[in-house]
C-alpha cells in the first residue's frame, strides 16, 4: 500500500462513492440514482452478497465480512465519498450481531478509507461520509438499538472525514423506478405517504431525496451533521 500517493487533496469535482446496502431498498436507491447522476463519476458496491447492478460507473466487490475489510482495503484508494446504507431491523436480533451490523461494520469501512486515503484530519481532505440511521436514535434512549445507533453517529461525525452526516429518516416513499428490494409492506401503506407528507415532510420523505440529498451533501457546505427529513428535502432541492 502507497500512502505517498496523497489522494486527501481530493482534487476531483466528481464524486467517487462506496455504497453499502445496494442489496436492501435504501442502497438500491442510492446506486441508481448515483449511476444517473452527472455527479457521480464511480461507484464501488460493497456487499455480502451480489447487488445486480450492472453499468460502466459500477464495481462491485463481494466480501463475506464487512467488519474486517483489510483483504480489500486497497480497493478503496481514491474513492472521496462513503454512504453507509447497510444495516438491519432490531427486531428479533441478538444486542451483539445488531451491534455488529449497526457499529463494527461502519466504523470499520471508515478506519480503512482514512486509512488508504491517508486521512489525518478534517482539515486535510474533502472525503464525505453518511451513515443512514434512523429516527428516534438517542443516546440516551432506554432502547438498545437507538444508543448504539447514537454511539455509531458521535463516532463518524468525530472522524477525520471532511464531511459526515448522520441520515436519519422516517417513512420513506420508494418511488425510484424499477427498484427489486423496496420493502414489501409498502405497497400496502404507500396510500399514508401523501397523508403524511402534507402534515410533516420530516417524517414523510422519498427515496429519490434520500439519494439526491446524499450527492448534494457531499458537494456543497451544509451546516448540520444530523439530517432529518426536512434536511434531506433542503439538500436534494440545492
């Protein structure tokens, strides 16, 4: 590995991104949008398990681990931007596999792209990295699943990245076409989506503002870490 060859300057306008996820309904919308965003220069998919996208933007890597990249660390050299987008339901899951899923695997892409990348602070590179959380998450909170949540976002937004922001949306509306993993139940309680929208865009987003937003945070200067769903429809309107 050649930490001499200093990719932190970040020269590049175009946004070169790792997505985790792209095999759940979130990251699925986050690589198609990516892939038709002019923003967007390389896609590098990481996942256990194949994702299906197939375009000229898209390398995909297979790894059965993702709380342990060293085998494929090297692969990240050059890539300025990480949306984090795996993750699980806590709902009938062990506290050390949810903690595993939800804090070990995160902070373990993002020890290894500082360290590729030669990250030494926040004012030393230009590099973006989102962790798609929830809402609810608080440290505070009597639920296991919102403190470690909290612990991985106090974490990543204390990173040397440039750029880091905790995604934190509620009902989200899968409204990017073609997509094979939106959740099933939507399709019977998509009808609440215009409901809720019109009383909270807060709590009632799309996935398409989602993706957009995720681009536009790491191209321009937004001043909050934690993005709600009002964050997020500011951000994929900029």
């Amino acid at each position: 590995m050649d930490n001499n060859h200093n990719n932190n300057n970040n020269n590049h306008h175009k946004i070169r991104a790792i997505i985790t996820g792209a095999s759940g309904m979130i990251g699925e919308g986050v690589v198609q949008n990516a892939i038709e965003s002019d923003e967007v220069e390389k896609i590098l998919i990481v996942g256990r398990r194949e994702s299906g996208f197939k375009n000229e933007k898209v390398k995909e890597i297979i790894h059965g681990d993702l709380s342990n990249l060293t085998e494929i660390q090297n692969e990240f050299i050059g890539y300025n931007s990480v949306y984090f987008c795996a993750g699980i339901s806590s709902v009938g899951v062990d506290k050390e596999t949810y903690h595993k899923i939800s804090y070990e695997m995160p902070m373990e892409m993002l020890r290894k792209v500082e360290l590729v990348n030669n990250l030494k602070s926040k004012d030393d590179n230009n590099f973006t990295f989102i962790y798609v959380t929830g809402s609810g998450t608080n440290e505070n909170s009597w639920s296991n699943w919102a403190r470690v949540k909290a612990k991985t976002e106090n974490h990543v937004i204390a990173s040397n990245f440039n750029k880091t922001f905790a995604f934190r949306p509620g009902f989200i509306q899968p409204n990017i076409p073609g997509l094979k993993n939106a959740n099933k139940m939507y399709k019977y309680i998509n009808w609440l989506y215009p409901i809720g929208r019109s009383l909270s865009q807060d709590g009632f987003i799309t996935l398409r503002e989602i993706s957009q937003a995720m681009i536009k945070a790491s191209t321009n200067n937004y001043k909050n870490n934690i993005i709600y769903g009002n964050d997020m429809v500011k951000l994929a309107r900029s």
